[in-house]
C-alpha cells in the first residue's frame, strides 16, 4: 500500500519536483509556511513534514512499508511510534527521516525492536 497511502489516505503527488522543493520566500503581504508545516505540493499543511516523511520512505527502496510503524510530527520534530521489524531498518527510517527538510530531529523513543 505505501506509507502515505496508509497514513494519510493520500497517493504520491504527480509533480514531485515542487514538494522537493524549499519553500520559496512568500511576497511580503503574506507572512512565510514554517519548513514544519510545508505540504507536499508546496501549501501549507498542519502535518506537512509527517507527510513528507512518509513519501521519502516511499521513495527509498531500501524501506519497505512497516504497517506496525507510525509517523507523526511535534513541531519539527518527527515522531515514530509502533513497532520496527529491525533496528536496522529503524536506524535507515531515522537516517531518512533526519533528511527531510524541516526536521530537526527525529523521536524514536515510542518504538519498539519486534
């Protein structure tokens, strides 16, 4: 099924090129999206970076969809919750996840090795 489609009911963006994207200065009437709440296709999104998350771990072959696992977002912090089949592939999902702009850190504390 894929992260994103499991989590946010939401399929891959065709333009994926934009969400890659940083987020370009907004005109000065309109004050700018915060890199945390930036959605996939560039607007502004309360769980963008949790979604942009899940479509990077899509897009890493390396990283199969985990339906035990869970991301979330506090802030820029992003949140995994559940269970990882390996600390392996946990330590590629934090490495991955770290690498998305607008995370400044990634809490794997709520997930457990099973």
């Amino acid at each position: 099924m894929g992260w994103l489609k499991r989590l946010f009911g939401m399929e891959k963006p065709q333009a994926r090129q934009q969400a890659q994207a940083a987020p370009v200065a907004a005109p000065s009437a309109e004050p700018s999206i915060p890199p945390e709440r930036v959605g996939l296709s560039g607007e502004y999104d309360q769980s963008g970076l949790a979604k942009r998350v899940a479509l990077a771990f899509d897009e890493d072959p390396d990283i199969d969809d985990v339906d035990t696992l869970y991301v979330a977002q506090t802030g820029s912090t992003v949140v995994l919750k559940g269970t990882a089949p390996s600390q392996q592939i946990l330590n590629k999902m934090i490495a991955t996840a770290q690498k998305v702009h607008g995370a400044t850190s990634v809490d794997a504390d709520q997930v457990s090795i099973g």
